[in-house]
C-alpha cells in the first residue's frame, strides 16, 4: 500500500497524538515536522524521524506532503487550511475550525473547489460509548430524542493560562471553556440529535479567573427544528476534571453515557451498554482527558486521502458544530456585556 506522506504543524502539548498515529499506521509515514519554536519541531523530529521545519510554507513546498496535520492555536487554524489547500495538500485540523464562523465556512468551500480533503478532529465521537449511542439513535432504537443535557466541570486554573501565550483569549482562542473543553460534548450532542439547531438561549460569565477575560462558566438551552431541546453547563472552576456526563431522555429510551462508558435502559426493560478500550501505550504523554481516539479519526482521514473511505468528520461536517458553538459565543457574550 502506498504510505501517505504527512507534516504535522505545531509542535506543542497535542502534537504526539497525532505524531504517534502518523509512525505507527500502516497506511503512513511522518515526513517532517514544524514549529516556529525550532526546539519543539527539532524535538518532535528527532523522536519520530522526521524532519525539523521552522516555516510550514517551505516545509509544504520541500516535503511533497500529502495530508498536513493542524496542531496550532486557534486564530491559525484556517489561515494554515487555507495555504495547504490551495497547495493541494489535504488537512486534519484539530478542533475548533477557527475562532469565528465566515473563516471555517471559506475554508470548507475552498477544499471542495480544489478537490482537497479537509478533516477536523472531533476524536470524542470514536469513543464506544459515543458510538453506540450514535448507532442507537440512527436505527431509530431511541425512538424521538425529547431532551438532552450535557456537564462538563473541570479545572483550567490561571496557572494553567498562564503556561501559553494564546489560550484564554479572545482573539487566539475565540473563548474559554466553551470553544476549548466543553465543544465536545456540545458536538456529541449535537452530532447525536443531528437536526438543524432552530434557537440558541445562552448565558455565559468568567466567574473564577483573574489572568484571563473569557468565559469560564456557560449555561444554556439549544432548541433544534425536530423538538429536543438540550441544555449544557460547563464550566472549568472546578478542583478536578470529573467525567463529562451526556443524558438523553428518549422516547424509547433513556441514555446515560460520557467519555468511557455509555448505558441504554430501553423503556421494554432491555439495556445496552459499551465501554472504552484501553489503548494508552500507543500514547505515552498524552492527556487522560483527551481521550485515546485520535489513531481512530486520524485512521479514517488516511484511508479517505487513500480513496478507501469517505470521510467521516470533513470540514461540512463539522461545520455544523462550529455554527453552534459560535451562535453560542454570539450570545454568550451578549450576556458577558460584550
Ligand atoms: N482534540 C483534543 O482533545 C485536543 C486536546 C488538546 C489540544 N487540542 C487542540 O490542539 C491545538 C493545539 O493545542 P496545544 O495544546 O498543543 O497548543 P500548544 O500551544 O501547546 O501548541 C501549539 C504550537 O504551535 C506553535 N506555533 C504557533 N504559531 C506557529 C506557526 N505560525 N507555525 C508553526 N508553529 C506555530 C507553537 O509554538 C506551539 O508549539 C488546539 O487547536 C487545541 O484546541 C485538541
């Protein structure tokens, strides 16, 4: 099989989770890596064997890459899309798009006039729990889902602002704990009702951070033209990350899931249940709390750049979780006085 070549751009905290994929899958090899802190590309280089680049233009015009991986902050993430699109080089970008709507939407445009491949990292939704509740509800097993609601309460102190340059702003970031943790739960629910969103209610505040101006706590109501109605609450206060919890109230079922686990009490009496595998040793550095499903998205973007899938999570897709979150923040900061 031919082995896509691939570049990974940003070097930093995420980065091995898309590096370790990139070596170990079959169906690739990771070329060359780039960083404007030439430590953290030489580093990631070294480890991987790939090669060190400090400009992501010249290693994109040297390398003959076919899929760039996009590991960088925010405000970056269509800008860099964009330039490898329009070099013929498809693109995974981690989540968000962008930090606002017009840019990811050009971006999807882009990739479907040049005929590139452009993903987006929702890994969330390759987690077992995640897809049997999916699996559930388009079999029509869950029958009409009437409500929806998500939690998420973590812990992203200032001492963890204050480690980057970018997180916690408005400008690079696009926001706080809405844009940054919570957009995965968002997406999962949003992924699982899959109908068109027909009213955002939201209030937001920054109730417990002194370093940073945005959002650190969330709440709202998202009203979608089939009837559920889900509401969220989020907010990184909190001492600990404790698991996200997603509940949905079926008109055959009722669903509690999170991350790891997921549970299907059916109205007949039956259940179903699924629970994540462990595959933390592909993965030494990473986070818990990113989960252990990037090798499976970053899996089927290789195999649709082969032409043996389609792909799942592309830009239109995802696309429709972005307009959330940034109908969200449309509102959100209304309510901040913004
Ligand atoms: N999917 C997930 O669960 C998950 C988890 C963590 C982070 N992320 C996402 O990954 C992305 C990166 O996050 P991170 O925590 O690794 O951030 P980070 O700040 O640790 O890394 C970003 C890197 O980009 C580099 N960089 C900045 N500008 C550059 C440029 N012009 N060219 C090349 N390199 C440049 C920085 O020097 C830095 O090393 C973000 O989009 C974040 O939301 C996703």
């Amino acid at each position: 099989m031919k082995k896509l070549r691939i570049g990974i751009i940003g070097c930093g905290r995420i980065s091995v989770m898309h590096a370790v994929p990139a070596t170990v899958l079959e169906e690739s090899m990771l070329v060359a890596c780039c960083d404007i802190v030439a430590e953290r590309a030489e580093e990631l280089a070294a480890k991987y064997g790939a090669k060190a680049y400090t400009s992501y233009e010249k290693m994109i015009g040297e390398c003959s890459l076919d899929a760039v991986h996009i590991c960088l902050p925010h405000y970056l993430h269509t800008v860099v899309a964009q330039y490898a699109i329009m070099h013929g080089v498809n693109v995974l970008s981690e989540k968000p798009m962008s930090v606002d709507y017009e840019s990811a939407a050009k971006t999807v445009a882009l990739a479907e006039e040049k005929k590139v491949l452009y993903g987006v990292i929702f890994q969330c939704r390759y987690n077992n729990s995640a897809q049997l509740v999916k699996k559930a509800a388009v079999a029509g097993k869950l029958g009409k889902i009437i409500s929806a609601r998500s939690t998420l309460t973590w812990k992203r102190d200032d001492e963890y602002y204050g480690e980057s340059d970018w997180k916690g702003t408005w400008d690079k970031e696009g926001g706080g704990v809405v844009i940054d943790q919570a957009i995965h739960s968002i997406d999962l629910v949003n992924w699982i009702v899959n109908s068109e969103v027909e009213k955002v209610s939201c209030s937001m505040a920054n109730r417990g951070h002194q370093c940073v101006k945005v959002e650190d706590s969330a709440e709202g109501l998202i009203t979608y033209k089939n009837g559920t109605r889900y509401g969220f609450y989020c907010m990184n206060n909190y001492g600990c990350d404790e698991p996200i919890e997603i509940r949905l109230f079926c008109e055959k079922a009722k669903v509690v899931f999170g991350y790891d686990d997921a549970y299907i009490y059916y109205n007949d009496g039956t259940t179903e249940e699924a629970h994540q595998d462990e595959c933390k040793e592909v993965y030494e550095g990473g986070k818990d709390y990113w989960g252990f499903q990037h090798i499976r998205q970053i899996r089927q973007f290789y195999r649709a750049c082969l032409g043996l899938e389609e792909l799942e999570i592309s830009g239109k897709e995802a696309l429709k979780t972005h307009k959330l979150i940034c109908d969200i923040y449309k509102i959100g900061k209304e309510s901040m006085g913004l």
